[in-house]
C-alpha cells in the first residue's frame, strides 16, 4: 500500500482562506519519494524525468537536486531547463519528430541526445548537431496502455538496422534503441515484451557491425486513480529482473513522468452554481476541462472529487466548469453528498498532465500553485497521508 499526498479538511479550508481557489498544493516530498521509489525499484537505471507531464520549476529543480536527468520533448522545455542550470548532458531530446527550432535550440543550448524512428529526422538531427548521439525508438505493438503512443510513433522492428546504419551514414552515432509502451500501463507484460524485441534487434545490430550501448526503457508506469490501485514497485522489480536477463551489461535509461508527478498534487475548487437539469443536480465548480481538469480529454482520466461533507444521503449529480462551453463537464452522475454554492472540493492525484495542458480559455486565469512544504508549518495539522 503505498502512502499518497492528500490535503485534510482544515488544511484545504485554511489554504483557500489565504489564497483564493482554485489552486493545487505541490509536495515536493512526494516528488522525493516517488523518485526514490523509482530508482529502488529499476536499480541502477538513469532516470530522465518526462518534463512535459508536469514542467513545475520546483519539482524540476527537486528532481535535478536527486541528480535526475530529464526527458524534453521541445525547445521551450530545453529553455526552461537551461534557464534552471540544468546541465545538458543530463538532457534527451526525446521527441522523434523534431521541430527545426528544437533541434536550433538544442544546438545553442548543447543537448546532444536524441531519439527518432524516422529516415528525414537523422537528415535533420545531422544538419543541426553533427555526430550527436541517437537512440532508435521502436514501436511496441499489443500494449494495454491507457494512453498507447505506439499509434503515432515507433519504427518497425524489421526496420531497426537499416535505420541505424541511416544514422551511421550520416555521422550520427547510433549508440541505442528505446521504446515507450504507452502511458498508465498497468501491466508488465508489454514492458517484458519490448524489452525482449529490444535484445533480440540488439543482437542483430552487434552483428551488423554496430556497438549499441544504451537501452531507454521509456515511460508509461501507472499513477493510482479514483478506481485503481498500483503496485509500481512490484512491476519495477519484474522490469529489472527482465533487464538483469536480456541486458545485464547495458546503460539503462527510464524516462518516467506520471508516476513522478502524478500524485504530488492536490487541486482545491469551489462549488460557484448549483441548479437542477433533466431531474439532476449540476454543480458548477471555478475550475474545470480547459484548466486543471483539461486531463479529462487530453489524458483520459476520471478524478475523484472530495467533498468533506460526511452526510449519508448522496445525489447523483453533474459537475462542470466555469467556462460557457457546454463542452466543459467534468463528469455526470457522480454520486455526491448534497452541496452549497462556496463548499470547497478536493481532487487528489492531479499533477500529471493536469496543469500541463491547462488553458486560460474565457479569461479564467491558470489555478495559482502553492507549495506545501513552504506554507505547512503555518496550517492546522491534520493528517496530510492517507493510504491508497
Ligand atoms: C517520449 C516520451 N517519454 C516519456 C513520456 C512520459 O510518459 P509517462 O508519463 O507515461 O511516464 C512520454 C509521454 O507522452 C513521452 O512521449
């Protein structure tokens, strides 16, 4: 059972007293214990925390401070990292088709790693940083992932060596593969499986002639939700297992994002309307799809809502945003206690790709972020763990 980040009523109440709703609580302990549990769990594989799905300064400079490396997917998450001193040795380029202002910015900031599964991508990368050193992504097929990235990228396995002589013939150095199974992957399995394509094309390639000494093992691991328990480490410890088998002399690389960041943050919102349509309930709450919420579409999450009411009798109501889209609702029939216009409503879990792809759409400004470790001294002390 793993333990979580979540706000008690009294906090909640407290924090929105001094700043005003809505706005998400950041622990950076848990930012700390999620990479140690990573790291515990891969042993002695290099993680490059994906910045995109959740780019806070903080939890960047958090991780930094562990000595993690970072996973970019663009030039202004090269320039975030930069402005941050963030050496680009610790940097991947790891988008596959990359803009020419990415690789421009690469070039000026000096980040010399890349990924790609595509011939016109080495032209490209090779124009930009000659000699820079690529890692071929893979497609993994038969994934179970909620999110399956292998729809839109991946080379096709048989592919692999032509593309990484490709590389070679244009003086890039071809020093790997890597592969991404899909985000929110519950299982194992497609991990297992891509790592054992990967040993196989590994082979193929030392026959070829090549000297591929990197294996970056992606994202994809599971963040907990409103309906699911994860063991992260369990499946951790399978993967490494799978690794100590099929690579035990390789550098390992992960580029993990929701399991870093996914429960490190607590959204607080307010109830603002409250009608009845077609016979329901429906709760207008100052936060909704085009800000934090925006996770409901682009990362096809369902979100807990809590209410701190303890009343038995609940209703089955709807809840949506602020915006006068009638696109922006957060979610129907939710069985809830009954609720007043300025009644508070936390939802833990809700630092992955949550913020990220929030909007400022109708002229709602971005939900303020407050740190919990820089104001929780001065807050009621309520229990701020609770196990999942
Ligand atoms: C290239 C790449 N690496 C890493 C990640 C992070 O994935 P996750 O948050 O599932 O760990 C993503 C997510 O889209 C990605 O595209």
């Amino acid at each position: 059972m793993a333990e979580i980040f979540r706000l008690g009523r009294e906090q909640v109440e407290a924090l929105a007293a001094t700043y005003g709703t809505p706005f998400l609580v950041i622990s950076l302990e848990q930012v700390k214990e999620n990479y140690a549990m990573m790291k515990n769990a891969l042993r002695d594989v290099n993680i490059y925390y994906a910045v995109k799905s959740n780019p806070h300064d903080r939890i960047v400079q958090t991780l930094a401070q562990l000595g993690s490396c970072f996973d970019v997917a663009s030039d202004g998450e090269m320039l975030q990292l930069a402005r941050l001193g963030i050496s680009p040795e610790k940097i991947v380029y790891a988008n596959p088709v990359k803009t020419r202002n990415g690789l421009l910015t690469a070039q000026k900031t000096g980040v010399s790693k890349f990924t790609f599964d595509s011939e016109k991508e080495i032209e490209k990368i090779a124009e930009y940083v000659p000699g820079g050193k690529v890692l071929l992504r893979i497609r993994i097929d038969a994934t179970n992932a909620l999110i399956d990235l292998n729809k839109k990228f991946g080379a096709d396995p048989q592919e692999a060596i032509r593309l990484l002589f490709a590389a070679k013939n244009k003086g890039l150095d071809p020093a790997g593969l890597c592969f991404h199974v899909g985000s929110q992957t519950t299982e194992v399995a497609p991990f297992i499986e891509a790592i054992k394509v990967c040993a196989g094309l590994f082979d193929q390639a030392r026959q070829a002639g090549f000297n591929l000494r990197i294996l970056d093992i992606g994202g994809g691991y599971p963040a907990p939700t409103r309906t699911l328990e994860v063991d992260v480490p369990a499946m951790g410890r399978e993967i490494r297992a799978a690794l100590d088998e099929y690579f035990p002399r390789t550098e390992i690389w992960a580029e993990p994002g929701r399991v870093i960041c996914g429960t490190v943050a607590n959204l607080v919102t307010r109830v603002i309307g409250e009608t009845e349509r077609d016979g329901q309930r429906w709760y207008f709450l100052d936060e909704g799809l085009y800000g934090t919420f925006s996770g409901l579409i682009f990362d096809h999450q369902d979100y807990e809502l809590e209410t701190f009411k303890f009343d038995a009798r609940k209703v089955p109501a709807t809840f949506a945003g602020p915006s006068c889209d009638s696109l922006d609702v957060i979610v129907k029939d939710r069985e809830t206690p009954v609720l007043e216009v300025d009644d508070l409503v936390l939802v833990p879990i809700c630092g992955a790709y949550t913020s990220a792809s929030a909007t400022t759409f109708n002229g709602f400004a971005l939900a303020k972020t407050v740190i919990w470790e820089d104001v929780k001294d001065a807050l009621p002390s309520a229990k701020q763990k609770e196990h999942v």
